[in-house]
C-alpha cells in the first residue's frame, strides 16, 4: 500500500510542477528505492493523456559503473541519452539512494571526467528549459540513507520531508502558489540593484547582481523548494566565503569548505572533509571557479541541515552559492560542465546586505 503522501507528492510533481499535457513525452528517471513514488508519477502521467518512458537505475549500479569503467567508458555518451534529452517534454527524476557514500571511494579525478563528458548536455538541458522547451523537476523518495545523513529515523525523515513538500496540504495542486507569494516579493525587491554583500563567521563576500533576473522558485523545478535566485555578474565576486551545512557531493562528505574570490575566480579552496574532491571539482574547467548562481533560502519548514543540498539550499536564513554554470534565464553567462551548490548559514550572527541596505539579518527578512 502506497503512503498517501507519495500519492499527493506525485499529483503535485505532475500536475503542478511540470504541468503534463496530453500527447507530451514524460522520461520519469528515478532509482529502484523510489518504486513507490515512481509509480505514483508513471499513474498520474498516464492519466493525464502522456506518454511515460521509465527510467531506473538498480541500487549499486553506480559504485559498479566507476569501479568498472575505463577512460573510453566514462566518455560514452548513450545514444538514447541524447534522444531523450533532445525529445522528451518532461523530465521527472527521483533521487532515492539507500547508502549516499557508496562512491566515497571512487577516485575524483574518475567523477571529474565524467562531469566533463556529460557537461554538454547539462548545457544543452539547461538552454531548452530555458527557452521553455523542456520542464523539468527534481525529487527525493525518502530512505533510510537520506534519514541516517539528517541524523532522524526513517519515520521522523519522511513526516519532515513531505511536509516541506507541501504533500500533506489538503489541497497539494495549489499549497506551493499560496506559499510562495513571499518568495515572489522578495525576488521583485532585490532585482534591479547593483550588489550584495554577505557576512558571517568566516565570510564577507560581495557580488555583482547588475543586470541580472532573480528567479522566484515556487516548486517548479525542485520540490521541495522556497528559494530566490540569480547569477552573479562573472567577474565581480570579491572576498571570502565559509560554507557552514556539510553536503554529499559525488557520494562523499564535503565539510568545511572556504572558498576566497578574486576578480569573480576562486584563488584559494580549502575544506575540512573533501578537500580532494573539492579542488578536483573546481579544476574540472575554466568555469568551474566561476560562481553561476547565487540564491537566498525561504524554506523556513526545512529548519536543520540535512547534508542534503536540494533541500538545504532551501533553508530559511542560507545562502547558497554554486560554482559552475548559470542558468541561462537569470542572465548568468557562465559556462562549465559542473553546477555544484554549498550553502552558507546566516542564522547566528549572519546579514546580507543589497546596495547597503539590510534585507536578511540572524536569518530574518527585515525589508
């Protein structure tokens, strides 16, 4: 018997996040672990007069690919992956892995290649989303692994992870328009300025946001979500940055990480946990030591880090910072074949500060 709220969830990622239309080719792309949720998704795609194609991968198939994998391996590209990517309208992918440090071990400079055969079509995914060709959305089907990273058991983990997707709400198709107006005001406030400044312990940081769009995300393509977000002119980010919420980045822990900018290009990386793996990512291209985006957290039902970034970027009173490339409807020009996000915590003793005036400070809006 399915849990009511992979039921609602599902309504929500079809019927309000991606919006499936008849007649419209929907990959739903997912990992064993998530059978319950994909279903859902592949039951409401078909009632919604689409055509599903179902993509899963099998619990332990990523360890064996890298340990298996030579050179021209990791460079192939599956035909049927660029068909979908060039075809489909939708795409609904499902994180659920059942032990999130199972690539620990894989040597970074193996994940970089493979970030580097793939980037083009990260770029490519990018620009038809952007043009409004392609929707798209990212969820998690939530697992021991992901509980035991948040520190909760598996009961505790999925009471907090739907209800920061909203799938408890009695009426889930229409819970992230009525929870987003505040996101939506915020981004309109801070667009049309000229620079942001962050301070925190280990931090003072400026940016340039001249120019640039900030998006409001209300559950379109993340869910769950609750952030603003923008590029950050290439070369104008100054300073130093400490990125407090550890992550699982490329199935290893990444602890610690303090980035120092000059002239917009990270100078200097250093990390508590990960520090291998993090230069490795930052060595991947040109502009993978480039900012693409800066965003701004309003997810104030997401309120501990979980090392999980698509729900700790989330979290009211954070900031979250990737390096790699933009997306292209914020004005981020931007290019790389990495897009990595850490997140920075203004909740004791943080402010960040537009054209010098406070909008955020101790992780409360004050504007």
């Amino acid at each position: 018997m399915r849990d009511p709220r992979a039921e609602r969830l599902a309504k929500i990622l079809v019927g309000y996040s991606t919006e499936v239309k008849e007649g419209e080719v929907v990959s739903i792309d997912g990992e064993s672990a998530a059978a319950p949720l994909l279903l859902a998704v592949y039951e409401e795609v078909l009632k919604a007069g689409a055509h599903p194609i179902m993509n899963v991968s099998l619990e332990g198939q990523g360890a064996l690919y890298y340990k298996h994998a030579d050179d021209a391996q990791l460079d192939w590209i599956a035909p049927t992956s660029e068909w979908l990517l060039d075809n489909v309208d939708v795409r609904i992918a499902v994180g659920a892995s059942t032990n999130t440090r199972e690539l620990s071990g894989v040597p970074p400079q193996r994940q970089t290649r493979r970030q580097q055969a793939t980037g083009e079509l990260l770029g490519r995914a990018m620009e038809r989303s952007a043009r409004g060709e392609f929707r798209w959305c990212y969820t998690l089907f939530p697992t021991n692994a992901y509980a035991a990273e948040a520190e909760m058991s598996l009961a505790d983990y999925e009471d907090f992870y739907y209800g920061a997707c909203l799938a408890d709400d009695e009426d889930p198709l229409t819970a992230w328009q009525r929870a987003s107006e505040e996101t939506k005001r915020l981004a309109e406030w801070i667009e049309g300025h000229e620079e942001v400044r962050v301070t925190a312990p280990g931090t003072e940081i400026k940016l340039g946001i001249a120019g640039r769009k900030f998006i409001p995300c209300d559950g379109r393509h993340n869910m769950p979500d609750g952030e603003f977000f923008t590029g950050p002119v290439e070369d104008s980010v100054e300073g130093e940055v400490s990125f407090h919420l550890p992550a699982t980045i490329g199935g290893r822990e990444v602890a610690g990480v303090r980035l120092r900018f000059e002239a917009g290009r990270v100078v200097d990386a250093s990390a508590e946990r990960g520090e291998e793996f993090l230069v490795e990512l930052l060595d991947t291209d040109d502009g993978a030591r480039r900012l693409g985006e800066l965003g701004i957290g309003t997810n104030y039902a997401i309120d501990r880090g979980t090392r999980e970034v698509l729900l700790d970027e989330k979290l009211g009173g954070t900031v979250h910072m990737a390096v790699g490339r933009s997306y292209p409807e914020s004005g981020g020009v931007n290019e790389s074949a990495v897009h990595t996000d850490l997140v920075c915590d203004l909740r004791l003793g943080g402010k960040l500060e537009v054209d010098g005036e406070v909008m955020q400070e101790d992780g409360k809006f004050v504007i």
